[in-house]
C-alpha cells in the first residue's frame, strides 16, 4: 500500500480541529475505515469526503455519534430504495412498451 492513498489521522485531525479520539470512534462504530501503517493511522482518501460530512453532522448539527449512525444508516437506505424504485420504474417501462 502507498501512503499517497492516504492522509494521516493526526494532520486530517488538526486541519478540521478534531480530536482523534472523534476519528477513534467513528471507526469503532463502522462508519469509517481507518488504515493502520508502520504504527500509524490513516484515513484512506476514498473516505475522505464521507469523514468530512460526519464531521459536519457532529459540529455544526451537534449530532452525537449514536444519531450519526442511525443517520447513515437511513441515509443509506433511502439509496437503496431510491435503486430499486429505479429498477421498478425500468421495469414497468419496458412491459407498457410491449402492450
């Protein structure tokens, strides 16, 4: 693995004013992937845009971690209905074209 891939948690922690312990637990709930290198800790940059918006929900909304979770969870099944409403649609589409 390359370190290009990834930002350290210390230096993504003093950029956005942070704690590590904050990163620590939103990795402990499953929200986040943390990457451990040589004894050190990163943040893979493909999570970089999800770890952000987490971080808005905590300071700006004041969400505790708990609600963070249920609401990505959600978040994360409102895409999946949205998907399947999609294909629902595809569907009907198609057998209203062949009547």
């Amino acid at each position: 693995m390359e370190t290009q891939e990834f930002i350290p948690i210390d230096v993504f922690c003093i950029q956005h004013g942070v704690e590590i312990a904050f990163i620590s637990s939103l990795h402990e709930f499953g929200l986040i992937e943390v990457v451990r290198i040589n004894e050190a800790e990163y943040i893979p940059v493909s999570q970089l845009g999800e770890t952000e918006k987490l971080l808005r929900l905590h300071d700006e909304l004041e969400v505790n971690l708990e609600g963070i979770d249920v609401i990505t969870h959600l978040l994360h099944r409102v895409k999946e209905m949205q998907s399947e409403i999609q294909l629902l649609k595809n569907r009907l589409r198609f057998y209203e074209a062949t009547e």
